[in-house]
C-alpha cells in the first residue's frame, strides 16, 4: 500500500490530497460542482467508514491479525477461505494444465507430431484470449465470467474426450488415427484454452484477492494459492499413470470437476465487481445470497437521493464521452 493510495491518505486525514486523488482518477478535472460534491461525498464516506473500523479494531488490540482470525465464522472470514481455497483448486481441476504440460503428447496422438508446433498453437491461444479477458473482466462480472467459462470448458472438454474415445482409432487402438477426428480434438482444446484464459485464468485470483479483508489479506491467500500449487503438482505427477491407464477417458474426470465448480460458483460465490474492500464485508455480513448479490446495494449509496443518482450517471456518460473523444484526437494522424 504505497502513500499515493487512496486508503493512506483517508488514515492520515489528508482531506485536500485524497480530494486530488479522486480528481486524478476522474481524469484531471471535475465536470460540474454537483459531480465534485456527489462522487467525493460518496467516495470519503466509504473510505471514512473504513478507516473507523480498522481504528475501532486497533484500539481492541487486534492491530495485527492473528491466524485465529482465519477461523472466524462470526465475520464470515473462514467462509471466505473455503472459498478462495476450492476457487483455486477448481482453477488446476479445470483441466488446463492437462494441455499445457502433455499437449505435445496429447496431439502427438492425433496426428500433430512437431511439440513446437504444438506449443505455438497453445501459446499464441493463450496470449490473445488473455488480452479480451483484461478488457472484459470488469464489464461481466465475476460470477458471469466464472460461470461462462465453467460452462464453455465443460462443453468443449466433453467433445474433445468423446472423440478421442470413440472416434480418433476406429480400427482400434493399435491402427492407425482417424485424422479428421484429430483435427476436431485439436480445434476444441484451442477452444477450451479460449474459454480458460478469457475467464478463470484471470478471474479466480481477482475473486481471491477481492474476497479478505486488508489486514488477513496477506495471509488467507497464501493459502489459497498454496492449494492451487499443490494441485498442479498433483495433477502434473499423476497424469502420465491416468492417461496410460485410462486414456482419453482422463477428459471426463476434468467434466466432472467442471460441473461441480459451476454449481458451487453459482451457489456459493457472491458478485463483487464494484465494490470496496468495506463493501464485500458489508455484503458477507449481511448475508445475501450469491445469485441475488448483483442487485446488492451497499449502505454507504443506499442514502443518494434518485436526483444525484441520476445527476452521477449523466456526469459518467459526460465522462466516456470526453475520454473516446481525446482517444479519437491523439489517435488520430
């Protein structure tokens, strides 16, 4: 937490400098005094309240949170946990590195015998889906994009397991491989990475990040992602002795973990595109159900009036439109 955050200057009171920060990141200049009033009001009072809270707490003597704190069912925090721990599990269990350590052996089979060419496709897959996920991730939300991409895989994992069983040696497995049936499972893994990289690649450790409070940050996701690591070398020990055993048959296991990350994230993972750290602990206290949490309002907007609310809303259209218009200037030639 540098000295330019938002945070440390609401700590220290520094009022006129939080003031210029929220100007900074309008983009340099308020529109209107009615703009300067509504967001800076709203925005101080998120912050205020935030700092109230860690000082109430550190005159409690809990300045440093302890690992017993993890373990909290009061404060929702141990529920926060659970879930950072199976977001990152489900993120190995989704198959991914099924891929990306044995695709060379994976399409060696289906016909594709050069690894380099292999890892050119996957890569390159990779790289730009992970460029539309950057530019979508904060348009969709959360749950949208892990429930999307959850479903995608599923889909894709069970065309590429089916024809790998029934399809890829229809003289059997000692015959040689059906290349259409290659080309298909080739095109499907391309899709799953798609479907990976725009959506859980990127999503799961922003879910895990937003999910704990400041001062058990730190902690709660190094476990979580100490599950992810361990995971991944589960899955990268194990595979060779599955995959000779049982094949493409593999695909389904990843089918199954697939649907079962797709329920416990509709059923267990609340929406948090939007708000502040205070802000998802206020929506786990309240205890709001996560297929109802993106029409949750936090306290801290409850009160603005429809008249400033609307006042607001025009002021961020005012804003997009001068931002695409001086993109469209200094873009120009």
């Amino acid at each position: 937490m540098g000295p330019n955050y938002h945070h440390w200057y609401v700590n220290g009171s520094r009022v006129t400098k939080i003031s210029n920060r929220i100007r900074k990141t309008r983009g340099g200049t308020y529109f209107h005094c009615q703009d300067k009033q509504g967001f800076t009001r709203r925005s101080m009072g998120i912050w205020r309240s935030g700092r109230n809270y860690r000082r109430c707490a550190c005159s409690k003597g809990t300045r440093e949170a302890s690992w017993k704190e993890l373990f909290s069912v009061k404060t929702k925090v141990f529920q926060r946990l659970v879930t950072g721990i199976l977001v990152q599990t489900f993120l190995q269990l989704t198959g991914e590195n099924y891929f990306f350590f044995y695709g060379t052996t994976i399409f060696k089979s289906v016909g594709l015998t050069d690894g380099f060419e292999t890892s050119i496709v996957l890569g390159t897959v990779n790289f730009f889906s992970t460029i539309l996920a950057v530019m979508v991730v904060d348009k969709i939300g959360r749950r949208k994009c892990l429930l999307f991409g959850a479903a995608g895989m599923m889909a894709c994992m069970v065309i590429f397991a089916s024809v790998g069983v029934k399809c890829l040696y229809p003289h059997g497995d000692d015959g040689p491989s059906s290349k259409g049936a290659g080309n298909a499972m080739i095109v499907f893994t391309c899709f799953f990475i798609f479907c990976f990289a725009t959506t859980w690649a990127p999503v799961a450790y922003i879910v895990v990040a937003e999910s704990f409070p400041s001062k058990l940050k730190s902690r709660a996701m190094s476990i979580s992602t100490a599950f992810n690591w361990l995971w991944q070398f589960l899955i990268g020990f194990f595979t060779p002795f599955i995959t000779g055993s049982i094949n493409f048959y593999y695909g389904y296991v990843f089918v199954g973990c697939l649907v079962a990350m797709f329920f416990y994230i509709f059923f267990f993972l609340p929406e948090t595109i939007g708000l502040s750290l205070e802000e998802i602990q206020q929506l786990y206290e309240e205890g709001v159900k996560p297929w109802k949490s993106a029409s949750w309002v936090p306290p801290s907007r409850r009160g603005d009036t429809s008249e400033e609310a609307q006042v607001e809303k025009k002021d961020w259209k005012k804003f997009l439109k001068i931002s695409k218009g001086s993109f469209n200037l200094h873009s120009s030639p």
